[in-house]
C-alpha cells in the first residue's frame, strides 16, 4: 500500500493554520530550509552513534553524508541527530552499561520529533542492539546501516585479529615468550583502519543479526568499513528508507518470531559472540516476542558452524566478505530458514537471497563439512545455574567439554587482579577459576571480564586453556573455555555467590551441565549465611539501572522499557 502525502506523520508539526505549525515552519526557515525542501515529503531521522573517540565509528560522520544523498534522491529530507556514542574499547566500566540507555534515547528521539522513518547507523558491540531495541519500541519504517568490520591486521607477514590475537599475544608477553618491542609492534599493527573488529566477535555477530532479521539491505553487514561497496550501501539505505514511508512498511512488519528465528540460525552458523543471546532476547522482548535460552539450545544442535572466522576459525571478515559474505552463508542455510517473509527491501527473504552464492569453501563451508556439527554455542544448566549459563565451546580445547575439578574462587575483579598472580595461590592446571561479582549488578554492568586470565606460574608451564566460570560476559574476539552469563548473578544471590575454595565444580557441555559437587542442604547453610551486598549506585542512571535491569537470562533490559503497552503520539499542535 501507498501512501499518501498528507498521510505523513512529519505533517503533524508542519501542516495547518495553527500557531504551533506556524512556530516549527519558521523554525525550519531559521535553519535555512525552504518550504519545498521539506514539506509533503518522507522526514527521515538518521541517527549517528559517530563521536571522536569511537574507532568503529570513526568513518561515520563520513558515511551519514551518502545516506542524505539517497534520501535527497528518493525525495525525502534528511535530518541527522547525533545519539550516545558506545566505545567499547573506552566506555568504562563497560558500555553493556549504557545500551539501554541508547535504546531510550533512540525510542524517545524518534517518537518526539518530526519524523516519517529512521537509518540506524552503527556497529560497535553493544551499538546494534541499542539502535535496534529502542527502533523497535517506536515502530517507524527503519533501516540499519552497519559500520562494517576494519581490514585485516599485520605484524611480520602475520595476519592480525582485533581482539583475538591481542588476547593471545598477551598470554605469550606474559609468558616471556614475546619481547616488549614484539608487542609494541603487534600494538600499531593489530587495527589499521576505520571499522569494527574484523573478527567474529560481538560486532560482526549482531549485525550479521541484523541482516537476518531483515532490517539491513542484503549483504550489507559484511561490506569492509572502507570498500566502496560501504559508501553505496548507505546511499541505497537512504533511498529505501524513504521508499518505505511511502509504502507503509515497519520494523514491526519485519520482525517477526521467524525472523528472530533466523536470526538465531545465522549467529550460531557463524559461530558467534556469546553476547548475542544477551541482546537477542532483548530485541525480542521490544517486540513482544518470547525468546529463551532454550531456544538457542534448541537450535544449536540442529545448526552447523559454517563460518572459519576467527576465534572459532582461521579467517578473518575481510576474507568472509571475498567469500560471498553473509549472503553466501545463508544461501547453504536456506532449507532451515524462513523464505516468505518480508524485509525492509519490500521483499521476501527467499528473494533477497537469490543469486547468492560461496566463492570459498575453505572460509564458508558447506553443511557436509562443518566447522563443527552443532552450533558451538552451548546452554548449560544445573544448582550452579538454574537459570542457565553459556560456553562458546568451539572455541575452547575440547579436553575440557568435560572436566571437574577444584575451584579457585574470587570475588570481585578487583580479587582477581590482586590474587590472580601471586606465586601463593593454590591451582593447577585442572582447577576452575571461578569469578563471582561480575553480573549485570555485581560488575557493574556485566563487564567482559570472563576470559578470565590464566595465572602467570600456569602460563609458564605451557598452559594455555582452563576451565573458568563466572556471571560475567567476555568479548565476542575471546576464546577458550569459559563459562559465562551464569543466572541468577551472584550479586542477587546466586549459587556463584555461595562457591568456595575446593568445591569440585564440573562442565559437562554434551550433558549441558554446570553444577558444584555439593549437596542440597549445604548449599542452603551457605545461603542462610549470605547477606546482600549493597547497591553499587546511590544517585543517577546509574540508580535507574541498578533498580530495574533483569537478569542475563532475560536479556539484561529494563523491565519498564520491554513490557507490553504503548505510548501515545506527542501532541505537535
């Protein structure tokens, strides 16, 4: 359907007799606007997470100007807002804590202001999710616009990975098995140019989601930050955008329980972030569609891993790009997937796929020569945690899919770093370092402190792999295994909380088992002794957090911002 003009819902503010038309057409004349350049036309917010001190975003404010170039062409006006910028290699203690916090921003700009449709555009981690929640929550015609992974690193004629192999090299200058001048080199080397991680890790995973989903144009979270192909995409988001409006077709008509479905599919296929459970099942919930762990489970062992992108394989997303790119996965997941339904391209998802194809079978696999049989992502359950917990197994030494053995309990990073190292701490090689503290108000905010560190003396000895369990996340560019996201957090009083020195705690990932070998009743002595740490904030976002995030389990958002409901339309008159 088509609609009209006047249908315009801009056309509150600036149509009419009235004072207050009168107030925002001269408004616009103050901004150097003629009544032709806007009126009867598609408003289109372009919302921009661009700051200074963002890398992924730092080609944004670059990018932004190609989509107004397409929207001028499709006859829509263009207006960009600059939102919270979400750095995750600078937002402490951890940007995790401010996504809904965009997510509010996002909802609110776009529900205020004179605005017929919305580009979203971002990638950082926690960027994404943010941009795609709160875009949810308002309902306008929306098309996301990816920042798009960095080109490949290098050091000495090695291909460097952003995340990956700043965690490796690290464990080997800890070692003693680099030089300060190696790793001074690896630092200039590891991130050349604009553009997220060009590994598999949170980034490429939610926004290859977001293409899933449908809400990105096909292909696009795959294109290098810096390829031309980026500068084209955006312009075309522009055009579509606009195209949309007029149509008439929502980001509530593209996100759908299949599309969510799909979603899955593609993040376990790709072998991806941990995070995104996290923030699929908050998306979800800003849709008012039920999503659980057990649906990850569910279908992790139906889906294999096909992508060998690193952590979970050998390449990197530049070489995924050349390889046919997300497209070209999908197109060997296309029996599994939802085909008829729709995207923002207007078409069904079965028709953005035709003509993709794999031009390397080396870096896409086929389904009769996985990575890995079932999805690498793993739910596990048990009294250490009831509500569940996650492992990225397929990257971690498949040794430890089952292991018991002691634990070495911290509690508080803060222990961690001060105990972590010293030659008195008791562990070994089969220990199960265990960080309690670290959930969504333990930490605060759930840092990426669960790529727990190996002790320097283990280093040392050649150890490179060990069991660590904690209610924090970790980087999607991590690996090794690490139990991460366990529910409920020990800062609510978790089992974690109640773990000490020596308990045995065994990983069973085939059984998708987390439990420590104690019994029932001891474990409530320990609970009965227990007392309730107090709050980390007192004042501020900080206090709004504190008081109404939800668990890991149900997506760490805000309960007042998911719950079912609308808000009415401002009064523009």
């Amino acid at each position: 359907m088509t609609l009209p003009e006047k249908g315009l819902r801009s056309a509150e503010w600036f149509e009419g007799e009235g004072l207050r038309a009168f107030s925002h057409n001269a408004r616009m004349r103050q901004l150097g606007m003629n009544p032709e350049e806007h009126l009867g036309k598609p408003v289109i917010a372009i919302l921009n997470t661009w700051s200074g001190i963002n890398p992924c975003h730092m080609h944004l404010r670059e990018r932004a100007k190609q989509v107004e170039r397409g929207v001028w062409e499709a006859g829509g006006h263009p207006l960009e807002f600059p939102v919270s910028t979400l750095s995750e290699t600078y937002q402490k203690p951890t940007p995790m804590l401010y996504r809904n916090m965009l997510s509010m921003e996002t909802e609110e700009i776009l529900r205020s202001y004179p605005v017929d449709g919305a580009v979203l555009m971002g990638g950082c981690d926690k960027t994404t999710p943010a941009l795609l929640m709160g875009a949810a929550s308002a309902g306008l015609p929306t098309v996301f616009v990816p920042a798009g992974p960095m080109l490949r690193g290098n050091w000495r004629g090695e291909r460097l990975a952003s995340g990956t192999d700043m965690w490796r090299y690290w464990d080997e200058k800890r070692a003693g098995t680099i030089s300060g001048a190696d790793w001074t080199e690896i630092q200039s080397g590891l991130a050349r140019s604009p553009g997220t991680c060009m590994t598999m890790g949170t980034a490429s995973t939610m926004t290859a989601a977001a293409e899933a989903l449908g809400l990105t144009l096909p292909g696009a979270s795959s294109i290098p930050a810096v390829d031309s192909a980026h500068y084209r995409m955006a312009a075309a988001s522009g055009m579509r955008v606009v195209e949309m409006v007029r149509e008439g077709l929502t980001i509530g008509d593209v996100l759908s329980p299949d599309a969510y479905e799909d979603a899955i599919r593609t993040v376990l296929a790709l072998g991806g972030s941990t995070n995104s459970y996290i923030h699929l099942i908050a998306m979800a919930g800003r849709s008012q569609i039920s999503l659980s762990l057990d649906d990850f489970d569910r279908l992790s062992r139906e889906v294999p891993v096909l992508a060998s992108v690193q952590p979970a394989g050998s390449y990197l997303m530049e070489d995924f790009y050349y390889a046919g790119g997300l497209r070209g996965l999908l197109s060997r997941l296309r029996d599994s997937l939802h085909l008829k339904r729709i995207t923002v391209t207007g078409r069904t998802f079965g028709e953005d796929l035709e003509g993709a194809e794999v031009y390397d079978s080396s870096v896409i696999r086929s389904v009769d020569d996985p990575i890995s049989a079932e999805g690498g992502l793993a739910v596990l359950r048990g009294n250490l945690a009831p509500d569940g917990a996650v492992i990225k197994y397929v990257a971690a030494e498949p040794s430890l899919w089952k292991h018991t053995g002691p634990a070495v309990v911290f509690h508080g990073y803060k222990d961690l770093q001060a105990r972590i190292n010293s030659p008195d701490l008791e562990v070994t090689r089969d220990s199960v370092i265990v960080l309690a503290g670290g959930g969504p108000k333990g930490g605060p905010g759930m840092p990426e402190y669960g790529m727990l560190p190996i002790p320097d003396k283990l280093l040392r000895e050649g150890v490179r792999d060990m069991v660590r369990v904690s209610d924090a996340r970790m980087s999607g560019t991590s690996y090794g295994a690490c139990v991460l996201h366990v529910a409920p957090e020990a800062h609510v009083g978790g089992p974690l909380a109640l773990v000490r020195d020596g308990d045995l705690v065994t990983l069973d990932v085939e059984a998708r088992v987390l439990r420590v070998e104690i019994s029932d009743e001891e474990m409530e002595r320990r609970r009965a002794a227990w007392t309730v740490p107090p709050p980390k904030f007192e004042r501020g976002y900080g206090a709004l957090y504190y008081e109404h995030i939800t668990q890991a389990n149900e997506g760490c958002d805000f309960e007042f911002l998911s719950r079912p409901g609308q808000n009415p339309e401002p009064n523009a008159h």
